[in-house]
C-alpha cells in the first residue's frame, strides 16, 4: 500500500510539473505571439511612413526643379484664383497645367509640413501631366485634386487608418478617380483620416494626428479631415471626401470651408474603402469640398457624367441639372435652432440666427420645422443601425495594432461584454436616460429578424419626415451645423454631438455647410453658462470641447430632398451670397 500511494504521489507531482510547463509555455508563447504582432505592426506603420517620406522628398525635389526653370511663376497668384477662374485660365491657355499644379504642390507640402494632413504625395500626377499636353478636354482640365485616403488610386493603400489594410495597393483607380482624370483633372494627394474612419476626429497610429489651419490646438475635425486642413490652409483648391455621418461637413465646418454631401450613390462608390462594409441602415456618401460653393457645383458638374454612369451603371444616370443651381426663383425655407437632443454652442446659434434673417430679408419664407422623434431616430435607428453587429466589425479591423487615442474613448464601451451593457444601461437609465439609450443601443442587432424589423423601421421613418417636410410645403432646410473646432480628444468622447449631421445620412438627404461667421468673445462669455438639454456628462464634455474657439469658423447646413442635390446647392450659394453682400 505504502508503495502504491508513493507512486501515486510521484505520478501527482509528474502532472503537476507537465501543467506548470504546459501553463508556462503557453503563457510565454502567448508573450511570444503579442511581441511579435507588436514588432509586425511597428514595422508596417515604419515602412508605410519611411514610404510617405519618400514621396514627399521627390515632390519638393521636382518643385525645386521647376521653380528654378520657371522663376517668374506668380504662384501666390495663381492660388488666389477660384476654381471657376482657374479652369478658366486653363482651358484659354493663359495658364499652363504644370504651373498650376507646381505652385499647389508647393503650398501643400509646406502646409502637409505644418498640419500633418497628408498621408502621401500621387507622384504619377507628373507624369499626367505630359499626357494633358495632347488635350485640352474636360471641365476640370489641369486642376490639381487632392482625394481622401480611402479613395482608390491605383498602386497606392487604400488603408483607412488601419494597420491591418496596409500593404494592399488597388488594382486600378475608383471610378470617381477615373472620371475625375477624365474631366483632365489631377489627383496629386491623398490625404488624412482617423483610424477606421468612424470618427470625426483626424487621427491614426499610422500617419499621426491633423491639426487645424486657425489654430494648432484644434482637430480639423474629420473623418475627411486631410481634405478640411488642407483646403482650409490653401494647399488645394478641390478636394473629394466621404461622408457617413458629417465626415464631409464637420471638417469643412471646422476648417473654414464649404463641403457636400451628395444623396448616396449620385456618385459612384466603387473603389471606396471601409472598414465596415455591408452596413445599410445609415448610407456613406461622396462629395467636394472647396473655398466656395461654385466649386462644389463645377465638381459634381463634371463627375455627374456618361463616363461614370458607364463604368458604374447602379449610378443613376442623371446629369448635372444647371437650371435649378442657376436658379433665383424665392424659395421656402424650413428652419429650426435647436434640435431637442443636442443644445447648440452659441456661436453656432448665433451664426443660425443670422442666416434666417438674411434669408427673410432676401425674401424668402422661412417656416418652422422639427425633426420628428430625434432621441428614437439616433438610438434605434443610426446608433443600433451602425453598430448592428456590436461594432464587431470595427473593433476586428483594430486589432492589429494599438488603438489611437482619439479612438480610445468610443470603442471602450463597444469592447464590454453585452451583459455588461445592459447593466450599465438599466442603471444610468434614471439619472442619465440619453447615456442609458444610447448604451443599450451599441448592443447591437440579435437576428435576422430584428435586422429586417430595423431596416423597415429607417424606412418608415424616412417617409414620416418627408411626409412633415411635404406638410410643411417646404423647399429646403437650414438647420445650424455643429462648431467650432473641437479641442483635441473630444470628438470620440462625443458621438452624441452628430445629431445634427448624421441624421441626414440616416434620410439620404443631400446636405452641405457653408462658413458664416466666427466665434466672438461674446460667444466664449456665453459658452460658460451652457447647460445642455439633459445636463449629462455628454453636455458637460461638448462646453469644454468647444472651449477656446474664439476666432474659428463657424458655419450653418443646408438640405434637401433626396436627389434634389442641385437645389441643395442652389440654397447654399444663396446663403453664401447673402453672408459675402453682409459683410460688404
């Protein structure tokens, strides 16, 4: 017996000893396994910066070049033309394609030097240039472009600030690139973005953070951020973005610029990435964005054309319509201040306010309107629509690599475990009730069923608005546009702050933003007693997320119907002319 239990006791310590060295070396393989995606990421993001270097450099060598065969090129002159006169010039032959192009690639790199906006330089817009030497045609012949990152280019990433999308070059051009090249325009720089683009701030691990052009200490707002900066500070004149829930119009707002967002699919998307794809309840769109609303208008002039309704026959083949842009028929103008979800800063009230009675005076009607059940439509149907799968998809795409900061705050509570979230929902719900919904919204979508049941209820709410929008007898909508520019850290603290832009990527209506004003000291001094609508956390973080904005732009949003882009347009220049005549 004696003999059996010291076997025993020996056969006992032997399986001890084989689970202490299986946990210890799964344990340092795991180890192992982390530093080894941390040195693969490390490298990725150094190979992918060495790249962007390497582009730059070539680029201010051909502008040293250039500039020494050609010293008497006015490029400050040629900066200071609108795209309407640049064209203009172009096309008379009064300017040449590559001063053009030379002068703005100069601006761009010393602004890329000082807000970090780009994240490489189209070196192939040179060679593009020889092949314009042999035809004139196109509405945008010679105009350089810049294109947000996550439009395909060609041989070039398409990573959408991702570590684990880098090293994949498109295979060929997006159809918006194709026809912008077409129309003889010049794409010459990809710009900026947040990491995985559902952000709208400007920031990622790969190509760092994107200041704004009035003040450093600002984000210039995002997720086509690059684009808002760099436009804002003068290194291009046309730019294209994306757009899912004010990735357009947040950084032109924030950088001083005007930007579109067309109805979803009136441009093509094909060749766009995202990191989440396959989503339907609240649609992306593309769009321009440019110092003023002409350029807008000129833009989807020349992509709304045979050539991308050919390459991309979902597009519906509508032409740009001229008639109603150019239009000075009174129009009857739907309004409201205040949302109910989302009290406005003051400037941003303030600059509303002033716009409405431009437009009174000009002689429009302006009519009141309200969004109807705005607290049902941002958690039922953009928040659960969004992040139907739990932000699954995201939080994947994240993974390799470490989160950004400006992130860090958002996808926090997507990561806790369902049950948590209901908790955490159930117990704010008394005291925080608008935290409480939105909380419970980021669980996401359980079946097929409810998924089904979600889609008809984005649907029904669509007609419910346009059936209060047709009640109401309007044309189009100005409503205020979120501003000024955030402090940095802010943005993914306050996805509660989108309401007055993403629900009309939630509607599919066109809308743009136009700049009106700037914040005053009066506007800082009010600032300190807002309150906010629900006195929560979310009101608290949105004063001091716009605290210390005197002297930014702020600006105001225009909408419209579903494929009414042009009278959107239209009703954007008015205000533009309105707000240039009051300043005069």
């Amino acid at each position: 017996m004696e003999k059996l239990n010291h076997l025993f006791e020996v056969e006992t310590l032997n399986w001890k000893a084989v689970v202490t060295a299986v946990a210890c070396g799964t344990g340092a393989l795991l180890i192992m396994i982390k530093y080894f995606c941390q040195n693969r990421a490390t490298d990725k993001i150094q190979k992918e910066r060495n790249r962007r270097a390497a582009t730059v450099r070539q680029a201010e060598e051909a502008v040293r070049q250039y500039r020494e065969k050609h010293p008497s090129t006015d490029s400050a002159l040629i900066r200071s033309l609108s795209l309407s006169e640049l064209t203009k010039r172009l096309k008379e032959g009064s300017l040449s394609p590559e001063d053009v192009l030379h002068s703005y690639m100069e601006k761009t790199l010393e602004v890329n030097n000082r807000l970090n906006c780009c994240t490489g330089v189209l070196l192939e817009s040179f060679d593009q240039l020889k092949a314009l030497s042999t035809c004139k045609e196109g509405l945008l012949y010679g105009v350089p472009v810049s294109i947000k990152e996550n439009i395909g280019y060609k041989g070039h990433d398409s990573s959408c600030g991702v570590i684990c999308k880098l090293g994949q070059p498109a295979t060929e051009d997006s159809v918006i690139v194709k026809v912008l090249k077409k129309q003889g325009a010049i794409p010459f720089v990809k710009t900026n973005i947040p990491q995985g683009l559902l952000n709208y701030d400007c920031s990622n691990p790969i190509y760092g953070q994107t200041l704004n052009p009035h003040n450093l200490q600002k984000t210039s707002g995002g997720s086509s951020g690059g684009e808002g900066a760099l436009i804002g500070a003068g290194g291009s004149v046309l730019g294209i973005g994306t757009d899912i829930g004010g990735s357009i119009r947040i950084p032109s707002a924030f950088c001083g610029i005007c930007g579109f967002k067309a109805t979803s699919r009136r441009l093509s998307p094909l060749g766009m990435n995202s990191c989440c794809p396959g989503q339907k309840s609240v649609l992306s769109s593309a769009g321009p964005m440019a110092r003023d609303v002409d350029s807008l208008a000129l833009c989807m002039q020349a992509l709304l054309s045979d050539h991308m309704f050919t390459l991309d026959p979902t597009v519906p083949p509508i032409p740009f319509n001229l008639q109603v842009y150019q239009s000075s028929k009174p129009l009857r103008i739907g309004y409201y201040e205040n949302d109910g979800y989302l009290q406005p800063s003051p400037s941003m009230a303030r600059a509303f306010r002033e716009v409405k009675a431009m437009l009174e005076r000009a002689g429009h009607t302006l009519v009141p309107y309200s969004p109807p059940k705005i607290r049902y439509a941002m958690h039922e149907l953009v928040v659960k629509g969004l992040l139907g799968d739990g932000a699954t998809t995201l939080l994947s795409t994240l993974k390799e690599g470490p989160v950004d900061p400006c992130l860090t705050a958002q996808t926090f509570p997507y990561s806790l475990p369902i049950a948590v979230k209901k908790v955490l929902s159930f117990l704010l719900k008394p005291v925080y009730p608008r935290m409480a919904e939105s909380l419970s919204a980021i669980c996401g979508i359980s079946s097929v069923q409810d998924l089904w049941k979600q889609h008809a209820d984005v649907e029904d709410y669509i007609h419910e608005t346009i059936a209060e929008w047709r009640r109401c007898e309007m044309d189009v909508l100005l409503c205020p546009m979120l501003g000024p520019a955030f402090n940095f850290f802010y943005c993914g603290k306050l996805t509660s702050a989108l309401s007055y832009t993403i629900l009309y990527n939630l509607l599919n209506f066109p809308a743009g933003v136009v700049p009106v004003t700037t914040v005053t000291a009066d506007d800082e001094e009010e600032l300190k007693h807002y309150t906010g609508h629900f006195q929560d956390i979310w009101d608290k973080l949105f004063r001091k997320a716009v605290t210390g904005g005197e002297g930014l732009p702020v600006a105001i949003q225009c909408i419209a119907l579903p494929w009414q882009d042009e009278l959107c347009l239209r009703f954007m220049k008015e205000v533009e002319q309105l707000v240039k005549q009051n300043r005069e």
